[in-house]
C-alpha cells in the first residue's frame, strides 16, 4: 500500500506541479497582450480559474492522506493514546460518509454538466467541475484507509510505517510533538 500511496502522491506533484506552471504561462500571456496589443484573451482567466480548482482538490486529497488539514489540538492534547484513536476514527468516519455522498452526486452532476460550454475557453464544463468528485474519491479511500489504520492500533496490532509528509511536502500544520 506504501508504494501504490507514494505513486499517487508523486503523480499528484507533477499534476499540480504542471497546473502550476500553465497557471504563470497562461497569466502571463494575459498580461503580455494586455499591455503589448490592448487585448485581453477572455479565456485566460477562466482557465487560470479551473486549473487552480484542480490544485486545490487534488493537494485537499493529500493533506487528508497525511491527517494535516488545519485542525484545533485543544481537545485531542487532552486525551490519551487510545482516546486519540477514537477520535481519530470518529473524525475520519465523518469525513469519509461526507466524501462518498459529495462524490456520488458529484459524478451524477459533473457528467450532466457536459453540453454545457464556458464562455470563455469553450470547455465542457464537465472539466472543472469533475476536479471535486474526483477528489471526493480520493479523500474517501484515503480515509478509509487511515481509519482501517487506527482500528488495527486500536486492537493493539502492529501497522507498518505511513508514508513520510516531508518526502512530498515542505511544511505541515500539526504542531512539532505531535508529528
């Protein structure tokens, strides 16, 4: 599982890595034209805008594999290893019933949404909107997988290692004891 979770993670830093860099291209070319021939491209912007949606679901996915989106600690701090676990896994029920619902009817609308053209790019809208069920999926499996995770702990069987954060990630939210 260790090798199929460092794929998707190395494959999602080049997608997102690649958005990135066609993000600044396409900027500015915005901006050469602008100021070079008084024109101004209308898809630019919306295309900026869609390749940034994408960004921001497929690393939302990520940070759900590594337990770092911005969390309050007040109350975890005060529980011990297994009143951790619990809480662990009552949070990533949550989230995992949440994903799987916005994935479902996310697909239903994603793919309804393909006759429907944007002004600008001409894009099926199906382009940008398919960035949210997709990272619905991803953010449901790798909960899964982490409360598949904790209920082992809980038992008091051994887990293999997770993955390391800092192999595909410079920073991290959680405080410095607690990583």
């Amino acid at each position: 599982m260790r090798q199929v979770l460092a794929k998707y993670c190395f494959v999602s830093t080049i997608i997102m890595f690649v958005c990135l860099v066609a993000m600044a291209v396409v900027m500015n070319s915005l901006v050469v034209t602008r100021y070079a021939f008084s024109y101004s491209p209308s898809w630019t912007e919306e295309v900026t805008r869609y390749l940034m949606v994408w960004m921001i679901m497929l690393g939302a996915a990520t940070l759900v594999l590594f337990d770092d989106h911005i969390t309050l600690y007040i109350v975890v701090e005060k529980l011990g290893p297994r009143g951790r676990l619990v809480h662990g896994i009552l949070v990533r029920l949550v989230i995992f019933v949440v994903a799987a619902l916005t994935a479902q009817t996310g697909y239903k609308f994603s793919f309804s949404m393909w006759n429907i053209l944007a002004p600008g790019s001409s894009l099926p809208m199906t382009v940008p909107t398919l960035a949210v069920p997709v990272s619905m999926t991803l953010i449901a499996i790798f909960s899964a997988y982490l409360i598949y995770r904790d209920v082992l702990k809980l038992l008091g069987r051994g887990v293999g290692p997770m993955l390391s954060q800092s192999t595909f990630m410079d920073g991290s939210f959680r405080p410095p004891e607690s990583e």
